[in-house]
C-alpha cells in the first residue's frame, strides 16, 4: 500500500479520464460513450470506496486498497468532468464541483499532510484486522489534519498558484524556480 507501482494504477485511470475529457470536449461530445451516465458512475464511486475503506480494516486485503482508491477517484472525476463534455455555456460551476474544484487545487498539501498524520497516529493506534475503534481514530485525526493542511497550503502552495504580482519579492524567487525547472 502506497508504494509506486500501486499508485501507478490511480495515475492511470486518472490520466485516461482527463485525457478522455481533453478529447470529447473539443468534439463537443459526440461519439461520448459515458454521457448520462452521471447517476452509475456516483454509485459506482461510492460503492468503491466503500470497498477501498473496508480493505484497509484487513492487511491481506492492502493490495487492493491504492488500486479501489484510484479507480474511486476516477470515477468521481468522471462524474465531475464528463457531464461538461461539449457544454458550450460560460455557467458558473455547481456547489458540488466548485467544491471539488477548490478540493483539487489543495490536493496536494492535503497529500503530504494526511500521510504524515497517518504515520504518526499508527504509532499510538496500530492497525488491527477489523478493528472499528482503531479506524475510527484514523478518521478523526485525519479530520484534525485538516487545519495543518489548511494553513501549509495558505502559506507553502496557494502564493506559487499564480505569478507574483511584478512588485513582489517573491517574483525574483519564482523566475528563478521557473528557469531551474526550465520554464521560466
């Protein structure tokens, strides 16, 4: 669980639901097999992670946990991305993917901080095949960790989302990031 080659799965499947959304959208939809089929993939994600969380209450069933994520993710982001396939309308989003939106930008700072929490609490709460208590725990400190995640992506992610302002002094430092990485 969480090694590179389980998480590949999860990279995969949502590489292949953008790239399917990157095609159809400039095709305003037609020839989309997934359209109206927005009801199926909630259910179909729900039900995944369901089934991703119970196999984290059993070790011999952690090999499938990063996988059922991953497939969990993609079909929320399916659900998300695919019913805007061909819309030409300039609407505003809805709550629910406003706040999936807002969800994905702070994904990563919710990524670094989440695992660290978890590290720490299987410390003090090791996990037991089956044992409800010990998970509950995870998902109130997982909970807890939200206000880390909060302010690291106030003060650490959120001033590298956008160019500083051309008066800023963080301006020098990110021109110097972008031509280190190459793109500046």
């Amino acid at each position: 669980m969480g090694t590179l080659p389980a998480r590949m799965l999860e990279w995969l499947l949502g590489a292949f639901v953008a790239e399917y959304f990157a095609k159809h959208h400039a095709n305003r939809g037609k020839g989309l097999r997934f359209s109206g089929m927005r009801l199926p993939l909630i259910i179909g994600s729900i039900l995944t992670f369901g089934i991703a969380i119970e196999t984290t209450l059993a070790k011999a069933a952690w090999v499938f946990t990063d996988g059922l994520f991953g497939l969990a993710f993609a079909l929320l982001l399916a659900v998300v991305t695919l019913s805007k396939v061909g819309d030409s309308g300039a609407k505003d989003p809805s709550k629910f993917t406003s706040l999936f939106i807002k969800l994905g930008i702070m994904s990563y700072s919710f990524y670094l901080i989440h695992s660290q929490f978890g590290w720490l609490v299987s410390l003090f709460v090791p996990s037991d095949s089956g044992d409800v208590s010990a998970f509950l725990v995870r998902v109130v400190c997982l909970v807890i960790s939200l206000i880390p995640i909060y302010f690291f992506f106030r003060w650490f992610e959120k001033p590298f989302l956008a160019v500083p302002k051309p008066d800023s002094k963080l301006l020098p430092i990110y021109r110097k990031i972008g031509s280190l990485l190459g793109v500046g």
